[in-house]
C-alpha cells in the first residue's frame, strides 16, 4: 500500500511530502464539489432544455447572472464576519439541504422551477468556487499554490468525471429529477467532509495572522481601482468580457442541437451526464501533458491565446453546419479546453501582477466580469430574436475575435509588466523561469542587454537569474556580449550560461580574463570541448 502510495506521488512531483496531507485534502475537497456541481449541471440543463429548449436560454442567462451578482454581493458582504471553514460548511450545507428539499417537495417542476435551477447552478458555482480558491489561499503561500493549482485542477477534473457518471446513472435509473437530489447530497457530503476536518485545518493554519477576503467587498473595490490603471488589468478584463460572450452564444447554439438531437428528457439527462464525465476524463490527460508543454514552448500567454483561437475554429465550425459532432465539438471548447488550459495560465498571468492583487482581480474577474457579462449574453440575445444558429455563429465568431484581440493585448502587456517587475526587484524571475516560453526570450534579451548597461556598480539578483534563463534557452547574443562586462560576477554568470550553448570559440577566449573566477567559470562551461589545456599551466589559480 505503502508503494502504491509513493508511485501515486510521482504522479504529481509538484506535491513536496510536507504539503501532502493539506494539498490531498485541499484537492478531495475540490474534487467532491465539483462532483456535486458536475451532477446539477447535467439535471438543471436536462430539464429546462427537455420541457423549455433552447430559445428560453437567453432569458435563463439573464436570470442566473442577476442572480449570481447578487449572490456574490451577499456573498462579498459577510465573508469576513465568520471563519473561512465554517463559512464554507455553511454555505455547503445549507445549498445541499435547499436542493434535497426542492427536489422531494416538487416532483413536477414547472416553468418557474427550472428556471431557478438554472440560477441555482450559476449561483453555486459562482460563491461556492470563489470561496474555495478564499479558503485554500489561507493555506497554501503564493509559491506554493502556484505549484499546487495544477493539482487541485486535476482534482476538480476528477469530480466532474465521478459526477458526470453519477449524473447519466442517477438519471437513467431515477429520472433527470432524481440528479438535483444527488446534487444537493454531494454538497452536503462535501460539509461533512469539512466538518471532520476541522481538527487537522485548525492544526495547519492559516498561514497568516488573518484569512484571506479576497472577495470581501472591500478586496473587490481594490481590484476594480487596480485594473483601472493597469494595461495588464484592462487586457484581462476585456479578455473575460469577450470569452464570457463568446461562451454563452456558443452554449445556445449547441444547447439547441442537444435539445433537438434528444428530446426525451431522460435520454437527454443520461447523454448530457456521459458527456461531461468523459470530457473531465479527456480534461485530465490535457491538464497533465498538454497544458505543460504548451506553456514550456509558448509561455503562459502563448498557451492562453489557445482557447480563444479553438472557440473561433468552434464557430467557424457551427456556422458551417451545427449538427451533433460540432455542436460536441463546441462544448469541448467551452468547457474542456477553458478548464484545462485556459484558466490554468490565466492563473499564471495574475503572477505578473502585484501579489497583493492576485487574488482580489482574480475575485473580481470571475465573480463580477463573468456575471456581467453573462447578463449582457443574454440581453444581446434576447435582442438578436433570432433562432437562425448560423446568424448567431457568426455573432458568436465576433465575440470570439474580441477574445482573441484581448488576448494578444494582454500578451504585450503580460511580457511588459514581467520585465517592469524584474527591472525593479517586485517579482523572482527563478519563480516565473517555467512560465516563460521560447517566444517571450527575445524581449528578455532586450531586458538582459538594458541591465547589463545600467548595472556597473554592483551586479544584481535579478541580472543574474535573468542571464542563468536565457541560457537554459539558447539564447547567447547578450551572453556572449556580457563578457566584456566590467563586472567579473556578471561575465562569470554568462560565462557559466553559455555551458553547451555552441559557443566554445568564445569561451576559450575567456580563458585569458584577468578574474580567475571568469577563468575558472569558462573552463567549467567548456568541459570535454577545452581542448589543448597546456597553455593553462602557467596560470597560478
């Protein structure tokens, strides 16, 4: 048992042994909400979509967005007036019981009721996700979530995938009524789950002398007057605006094709629940190989410009014909991809900001914008009053584009902010070096060649991170002239950066520096390819 533990560990190097009780429970709890999440979803959707299709969405949207913002202001209101874990419990269990208790008292949901389904869902998930990512926060010090988010994502897509199955089975067996009231236990086993840990949260935290509010109403009015005098804000704000658009018009378009491809509601619920417990499978494996690489090659806005690009191709795909394969195709993207890639690097993105703000734009952006612009999805196409889904996969293809604008705004701005924060010391470039891709290095070349001018005096840390990065990636052009450096720190750093660089011509050279340290660095970078070491005899150290 004990080794199969040990090989699950090797799974996720990211988890020290320390870490790995908190982040298994941190992760379990992910896990068990989105579980209970996965499961409303595929009820809330199958039975509004069997008895209202697809045209009553746009109405669903406003309606569920009014109701998120104003959970989420309720919400913002008292998060600071109780313990984050007691909070959680609270909220947990008095969602899972209100569930339970609809589900036994109305057998036959009317109209009414399915709408508020709908909203109960976008509310849930909206306060519930938040608080989560609050609570976790209290445990986890900035570096260390950085390296655990994969983790609990993984997580996250495990319970979609254990939900998703509950969801087709529950439906199957039961009805698609019978999911709501599974919906509402897992949120209550996900309280329990809290409450018999209350010992173990108490023993490892928090971590500071107060929890965290990021979405304190107070958090959230920070974040707002940030991104207004932030480029990288705005970008990111315009970036959600366009995404959340683009989602919604894209969530109608294949809600139709669901709704007309299965019109019995069982049939429906059991398709919408099979589907989503193999997209979480899918989102697993991309989340753990996929995502990675793509940030190793592309950086972290590289692999954030993905998603928009994807839902552009899903719209180009509707518009040609919006049949079942790409109306699957489309919720892939909406969801699977926005899930495994997207929010993965925009939570990489948020490390370019000041630390204090991480988690309150964050709060902001995803309890505020997406809401927002959720409401302005469904006024746009309550407007619209088309059911053509060609006319609206073109609407959606503009949205698309504006996402895709953003994104590349953001990028810019992204790269901008990185070089600001590592010019003046604010961020580590050694905790942002995997977040950096092939495509970002020429303009830390330029950042490279700036510090190697401006620092004569002393070198510092951030020259010297900075030269050790563009080693590891080949690139030499400001190495090799850090050379001639007046400081023999610096050309010994890029002495040792050029190690297997191709550049041994250069470093033989250097073999003749007045600094025996510089002598000693290119020596070590030369290794096998110094060749004839004789005229070295001569020298004393």
């Amino acid at each position: 048992m004990r080794r199969a533990f040990e090989h699950f560990w090797r799974i996720l190097p990211a988890v020290r042994r320390a870490e790995r009780s908190r982040a298994l429970f941190f992760t379990g709890l992910f896990a068990l909400m989105t579980a209970a999440q996965t499961v409303g979803l595929a009820g809330s959707e199958a039975l509004f979509l069997s008895e209202l299709g697809a045209a009553r969405l746009p109405l669903a949207f406003l309606v569920a967005a009014i109701a998120a913002m104003l959970g989420s202001a309720i919400y913002a209101a008292v998060v600071g007036a109780a313990r984050n874990d007691a909070l959680f419990t609270q909220m947990l269990a008095g969602s899972g019981l209100v569930l339970l208790g609809a589900a036994i008292a109305v057998p036959a949901p009317g109209t009414t009721a399915r709408f508020a389904l709908i909203a109960a869902y976008y509310v849930t998930q909206c306060v519930l996700t938040n608080h989560f990512w609050t609570f976790a926060g209290d445990y986890f010090d900035t570096l260390t979530s950085k390296r655990l988010v994969p983790v609990f994502s993984i997580g996250s897509s495990a319970g979609g995938l254990v939900g998703g199955a509950f969801g087709a089975v529950a439906a199957d067996a039961l009805g698609p009524l019978a999911t709501i009231a599974v919906w509402g236990a897992l949120l209550c086993a996900t309280a329990a789950m809290l409450v018999i840990a209350r010992r173990p949260l108490r023993r490892w935290g928090p971590l500071g002398d107060e929890e965290a509010d990021e979405t304190s109403v107070a958090g959230i009015a920070a974040a707002v007057s940030y991104v207004r005098r932030s480029r990288l804000g705005r970008w990111l704000l315009l970036s959600s605006v366009g995404m959340v658009l683009a989602q919604f018009i894209a969530q109608y378009v294949y809600s139709d094709v669901f709704a007309r491809s299965y019109p019995d509601p069982t049939a429906l619920a059991v398709f919408i629940g099979t589907y989503l417990a193999l997209s979480n499978l899918v989102e697993i494996a991309v989340g753990v190989w996929v995502t990675p690489a793509l940030i190793r090659r592309f950086g972290v806005t590289g692999a954030y410009a993905v998603h928009p690009a994807l839902t552009l191709a899903s719209f180009a795909a509707l518009f040609v014909s919006a049949r079942l394969d790409t109306a699957i195709a489309a919720r892939a993207n909406r969801e699977l991809i926005e899930n495994a890639v997207a929010q993965n690097a925009r939570t990489l993105v948020f490390n370019a900001l000041p630390a204090r703000f991480r988690g309150r734009i964050r709060a902001f952006l995803e309890g505020v914008v997406t809401y927002g612009a959720m409401t302005a999805a469904g006024a746009l196409l309550l407007a619209v009053k088309t059911p053509d889904l060609r006319a609206l996969s073109a609407l959606g293809g503009g949205a698309a584009l504006m996402y895709l604008f953003a994104n590349f705004g953001a990028r810019h701005a992204y790269l901008d902010a990185l070089v600001e924060g590592i010019r003046t010391g604010r961020l580590d470039l050694g905790d942002l070096d995997d977040e950096i891709g092939e495509w970002d290095a020429a303009r830390l070349a330029d950042l490279c060649d700036e510090l190697l001018r401006a620092e004569s005096a002393r070198a510092s840390r951030s020259l010297l991170q900075l030269i050790a990065s563009l080693g590891q990636r080949r690139v030499t052009p400001p190495l090799v002239r850090g050379l001639a450096h007046r400081l023999a720190p610096v050309r010994a750093a890029c002495a040792r950066a050029l190690s297997g660089c191709g550049e041994d011509a250069v470093l033989r050279a250097v073999l003749a520096d007045p600094d025996a340290d510089v002598r000693f660095a290119a020596l070590e970078a030369l290794g096998d390819a110094a060749g004839d070491l004789s005229p070295l005899l001569g020298d004393p150290d």
